[in-house]
C-alpha cells in the first residue's frame, strides 16, 4: 500500500482557495446551563454500550508524516482572540450566475470549502454532502452514492463540473458512479432556486456544484504552487492519495493532478445477520488530469483532459431472478426464481458482479471580462465526455453501457441598466446512451436538449428582488423502436432576499419549473437485476410541472448564527417507479405519473459559548405524498444532531450526536426503516513549515458505538447497511 500511495506525496492546491471554514469559534460569555443540558447529552449519548477493536496500520499517513516532516523545523500557527463582532466569513457562490455572496441568495445555498470540505470528504459525492441539513445519499455500497435534496434525485439533481454538467450514468441507476472526485474539490456547491434554474430546468430538486482547478485561471506569483494529501481509514482499510500542481510564467499556465483511493469490503456494525462485512463493497479509483491555459489581463482561455478509472462491486447482485419476467402487471419468475427475500438478495461473496469503468472527459473553460461595450463578462462552458463501463460476472462482461456526451454553455453578463444586473446565456447537449447485455433494460437512444436563460437581480435599499426565466426543448429518440418524444417547456422563478436590520435577513422565492422525462422514463424494458426490479416505461408520458414556495430566515451575526428554512413543493405529473407487483423480492416497476407533494423544513442554529466553544443544533424532515393518496418510495428519514466545536491555538475539534428517525411512512411494497443513533468525532491541527507553507494533521471518526444502521433511500439497504465504526486519518501540505 506505501509503495502504491507514495507517488502521491505531493497535492499542489492554489492557497488562494483555502478560506476560512463556514462555523468558527468566536469569544462570548458562557451560557452555563445549555452548556451543561448539552454536555449531559452528549454524554448519555457516548455511554451506549460498545466494545473496542483494533484498527489496521494507516501506513500511507504514517509515510506522508515521515516524508513531510522529517528534518524540518515546524512554524505553529497560533489563533488570535477575535477583535471585532463574530459573524459568518463571506462566501462566494460560483454557480449563482452572478458571482454573488451566500448571504445574498434568495433561497439557502450549501457551500463547503476549507478546512469544512477536508473534515466532510469522503469516497463519493452523495457521502462527501450526506450530513448537510437538508441532503442525504443514495447509497449503493462504496463505489456509488448521488446526493439527494429534499427527498429527490437522479436527474431532478443536477450536478455540475464548476458550471458544466456531469455526464455519466449516474442519472440513470444508483448503481451507477458519480464521476466527480471530493478529493480534487477546492469548493462544493448546492443551490436552490432561481440561480439553480438557469442550469436547467430539470433541476427540480437543486444543483451541485463541484469547484476544482483544473483549468488554470492565474499564473502563481512564485511560478508554482499547490499541496499533497495522503489518507487512510479503518473502516474499509482504505489508503487514498492525491497531488495537484500549478506552474506557469508569462501568459501560460499548466496544471496537474491526480487521485488513487485503494478501499477493500467495509465493515458495518455490530448485529448484521449477513456478517461483518458487506461482500462486494470494495473501491477502487484512479483520477488524473492535466490543464492548460492562457490567461490575459482581460481573462482565459483554457482546456483540461481528465480520465478516471475505477473497479467496485455491487453488492445485492440475485441471479435466481435470472428468468423472470412481467406478464402484463404480473412477474412470473417460474423455477428460476430464488427463496431469498433479504432486500433483493444477495449472492455469496465471490459471486459479487464488479463495475469496470472508465470516463474520459476534455472540458474547455474560459471567461473574457469586459468584451464589448454594455457586457461585463462572456463566459464559456463546453465538455466531450466518452463515459463506459462493464459490468463483471463470474469473469465475463455481462453488460457494457456507454455515454457518449458533448454540452456547451455560453452565458453573457451585462453591465447595471437602471439598477439591474444580469446574465443572458445558450445551453446545449447531445448524450448518445447504449447498454449491451443481459441487462440491456434500455435501448440504445440519442437525447438532444437546448435552452436559453436569463437571470436578473436588482437591489432596492435592504432588499434584493432575483427573478430568473429560461425555455428548454428535448428530444429522446429510440434507436432501435424508431419512436421519438420531445418535450418543451418553460420555467420561471422570482426571488427576494430582505435584510431588515443587522446580522437578519428574510428570504422568499417561487419557482415554477417544467422538467421533461428521461429516455429512461420513456422506453425502459427489462430487468435491472441492481436494484432487483423489472423497469417498464412510457413513451407517453408528459413534463412534470413542479411550483415550489421556499420561506428562510437567517442570521449571520452575534453570539448566535443560525439559518431555517420551509418548503413546499407541489409537483403535476410526477413521474416516478410504480410497484405494481412482487415476487420473491423482485419488484414491477412502471413509470407512471400521479400530482405529488413535497413538503419540509431544515436549518441549523449555532451558540457561541465562549472563545474556544460553541454548540450548534441541526436537523431537517421531509413529507412527500401523492396527491391522490399514497406515499411516495424511499423518502429520507427525520434526522436531528447536536455538534459541539472548540478551538485552541492550533487545535480544531468537533463532536456530534446525530439521530435518524424510524422511517415507518413508507410506500406500497416497500418496507420500514428502523433509525440509529451515531456518534462522531473529528479533530485537526494546524502548522507551518519553516518556508511558511501551512500543514494539517486530521484524525475523524465516524459511528464510535459501532451502530448498525440502514439508509431507507437506498434500493439494497438490507444487503449494504452503512458503514460501522471508522477512523480516518490524513495529513495534508501545501505550498
């Protein structure tokens, strides 16, 4: 493991992306009895009953520590009491078209970055965002999991590459990876609303967006700069490394970097009736990429070639299901079918089907500031995507999907016209999709889609009113059968942010937004043996039509922050997988269309106990139900937690309980979640090198009592239960 992780020693990061984190401890008088209810709760919480383990050697980290720092002398960084009123550190969001701050959007915009995207990352998109309020993750095993927002996803969540949509088959099966890596991320994004809609109208649920410096934007001052991670976890007996470099001189920049994650089967907690560990959870990853660009005094121009690779299994995998098949709205499964019922069943560990992907994607980036007279900015978004993977059986290639995808993305950003600033843009995508195989459920089709967008705002004394408006038309064509379905549609939003005295502010927005369905949606046939369904489409279908009303009230400022936010989300014609009938833990899925409800709230509120401390409470719950009657399937649970956070000179910790409800509201043929409890922990120190280059030391662990616990949203949530007690451990240096 050293001698596959070592090349890795070095991860060249831009210094100008390492901010301050988003909560911070600041100095304040101490409230002694919710510091004393909170300690009391915190220690209830840690006396579950629990029994130790040994942990395996994490000895990539050890490697980078000795590398790192042997023989030089170590600067450390000495935090200053604070010298003026606390508030939350200004945040810019890149995917807001407008390059606006966080406090200013209309709705409530998640943004990691720092030393907060270094605690939260993890091996996949959906786990790196999963303890937001408000998000949760799909998860299927360790290789792959999509975030979820506000009870949706798959293509109701956007994702996007700093402003360019992600295209793999992620959208398609939650079995299928998110080719984004949290381990080159300098910033992540979720947003809501009308800056969320003018990336497409199918984000319903909202937009990811994953910042990375791939594409160049400045020459460094010294010529180069960067940083070097290495990382290593007990749960899995993971070892990952990652290095970035930039370089340039005159008008060029190039830029490097690269990722290797090594993940064996995870453990899960104490109880599991299938073991210790989940067969076929194992990862393994490599990313590298290599950008270059020419940068003026008026802005860039650059490309980048980035290429994964990546083997992990899938565990649930019932290959007695082999012959079923639907008979109308009946399956009939005949001798084939198995007498396994444990969440889809799941095959003896050396029968584990294993993905064998590889993406290659050529992004071009570019942004000219003050083009010609009344613009400010043009900017520029296109990617070529050639996206594959096989899935293994018993050594053979059972399936081949492919995505062939090219998009582009134009936007233009005009100067102040009576108090209103804005963004008018072009965006277009072609996906050519196949699956080849026995698990074929798709025919080949070729999905075309453009849109046109334009975003406003305006700023009237403490208000500031946005209001968005853009038009899409798709087209999905089926190879094979010859049918063909396009879809128009057009969708608006208007926004307010009012901050009616200091530190407060009152956000509200509407949006209305048409969502066309997915080739998938459209011509499915066949069993996915995945997620142990038989999927059935409708070439009929029409555009879902979702009114969204989001109310949010923030405050920024003082011993106390904190952020809540409701919503309601009334969706006609959500298209979603109706069962319609089970056998032997094989559902009949039909996508079919029923007006459906999505209502919540979610929010956070931080107290500052002294200099050093501060407690912080979160939560969120989600209700979505058919309008007509009936529940919707795999909807998340209720959560709440308590986090408590201290800082000392150059030391940072947290601790935090977190609760996840029963889940008992549940959708026909689907069952019951039992909820859990778990306690983490995460503690990190700060240093310099005697060039002054910073370095961090990080240590996390996650689920200390050993929990056994189940993600309702997730399709095999029996045969993969999440992971149990972990410890993870990095240290990372930049210069």
């Amino acid at each position: 493991m050293i001698r596959r992780y070592s090349r890795f020693l070095f991860h060249f990061h831009a210094p100008t992306h390492e901010t301050m984190p988003l909560r911070q401890a600041q100095a304040a008088p101490v409230r002694a009895p919710l510091f004393r209810n909170t300690m009391n709760l915190l220690a209830h919480a840690h006396s579950t009953r629990s029994r130790s383990r040994r942990h395996p050697a994490l000895r990539p980290v050890a490697l980078a520590a000795i590398l790192t720092l042997s023989g030089t002398s170590l600067a450390h960084a000495q935090a200053a009491p604070p010298t003026e009123a606390p508030g939350l550190p200004p945040v810019t969001v890149s995917a807001s078209g407008l390059q606006l701050g966080a406090s200013d959007m209309t709705t409530p915009t998640t943004v990691l970055e720092g030393d907060e995207l270094v605690r939260r990352r993890e091996a996949t998109l959906g786990e790196t965002l999963s303890s937001e309020p408000g998000i949760t993750s799909s998860h299927f095993g360790a290789g792959a999991s999509r975030p979820i927002i506000r009870g949706m996803d798959g293509p109701r969540v956007k994702l996007l590459s700093d402003g360019a949509e992600l295209h793999d088959a992620s959208t398609i099966s939650p079995d299928h990876a998110v080719v984004s890596e949290p381990l080159l991320a300098t910033q992540i994004e979720v947003l809501r609303g009308p800056s969320a809609l003018v990336y497409g109208n199918g984000a319903v649920g909202g937009v990811v967006n994953v910042l990375d410096g791939k594409v160049p934007t400045a020459i460094p001052q010294k010529g180069y700069e960067g940083s070097a991670e290495l990382r290593a976890n007990s749960g899995a007996g993971e070892g990952a490394g990652a290095f970035s470099l930039t370089g340039g001189a005159g008008n060029l920049a190039v830029h490097v970097e690269g990722v290797a994650r090594d993940a064996g089967d995870y453990r899960v907690g104490k109880g599991w009736s299938g073991g210790s560990k989940v067969p076929g959870s194992f990862n393994r990853t490599d990313t590298g990429s290599v950008g270059l660009s020419w940068v003026g005094d008026q802005g860039y121009l650059g490309a980048a070639y980035t290429r994964q690779t990546a083997k992990y299994g899938l565990p649930g995998h019932n290959h007695s299901l082999d012959g079923c098949h639907a008979d109308g709205d009946h399956l009939h499964c005949g001798a084939h079918a198995g007498e396994e019922d444990d969440d889809h069943g799941a095959e003896a560990p050396g029968d584990v089907p294993v993905v064998d992907l590889r993406s290659e994607r050529l992004d071009i980036r570019g942004e000219l500031r003050n083009p010609f007279a009344g613009f400010t900015a043009l900017r520029l978004r296109a990617g070529v995507t050639d996206y594959r993977h096989d899935e293994i059986e018993d050594g053979a290639i059972g399936t081949t999907f492919k995505n062939k995808a090219y998009d582009t993305r134009i936007e233009l950003q005009h100067a102040p016209v009576a108090g209103f600033k804005g963004v008018i843009g072009l965006q277009t995508s072609q996906r050519k999709f196949s699956a080849d195989g026995e698990e074929a459920y798709v025919e080949p089709t070729i999905t075309r889609k453009l849109g046109f967008f334009a975003l406003e705002e305006v700023r009237l004394g403490d208000w500031r009113l946005e209001a968005a408006l853009r038009h899409d038309r798709q087209t999905a064509e089926a190879q094979t059968s010859g049918i063909e379905r396009s879809h128009n549609g057009t969708s608006a939003s208007l926004g307010a942010v009012w901050k009616f005295t200091p530190g407060y502010q009152l956000g509200t927005s509407f949006t209305r937004a048409s969502r066309a369905p997915t080739a998938e949606e459209l011509y499915a046939q066949g069993l996915h043996m995945a997620t142990s369904t038989y999927e059935r489409g409708n070439a009929d279908l029409k555009s879902e039509i979702s009114q969204n009303i989001d109310l949010s009230l923030r405050k920024t400022s003082g011993d106390t922050t904190f952020g809540v936010s409701l919503f309601r989300n009334r969706i006609s014609n959500y298209i979603y997988g109706r069962t319609l009938d089970e056998v032997d833990g094989l559902q009949l899925l039909q996508y079919s269309q029923q007006d459906a409800t999505f209502t919540g709230i979610e929010g956070q509120v931080r107290q500052r106990l002294n200099r050093h401390l501060g407690i912080t409470l979160f939560g969120d719950t989600v209700r979505a139900k058919q309008d007509g009657g009936g529940l919707l399937p795999r909807i998340p649970a209720t959560r709440a937690g308590v986090r408590l956070d201290a800082s000392w000179q150059a030391w940072e910790s947290q601790v935090e309980w977190v609760q996840v409800a029963r889940q008992n509201r549940v959708a026909e043929f689907e069952t019951a979640t039992p909820g859990y409890g778990m306690l983490n922990l995460g503690v990190s120190y700060n240093g310099q090198l005697s060039s002054g280059a910073p370095w961090q030391v990080y240590l996390k662990a996650n689920n200390l009592t050993d929990r056994l616990a189940y993600a309702h949203t997730s399709f095999i949530k029996n045969a993969a239960p999440l992971m149990g007690r972990n410890v993870t451990v990095g240290v990372k240096v930049a210069f």
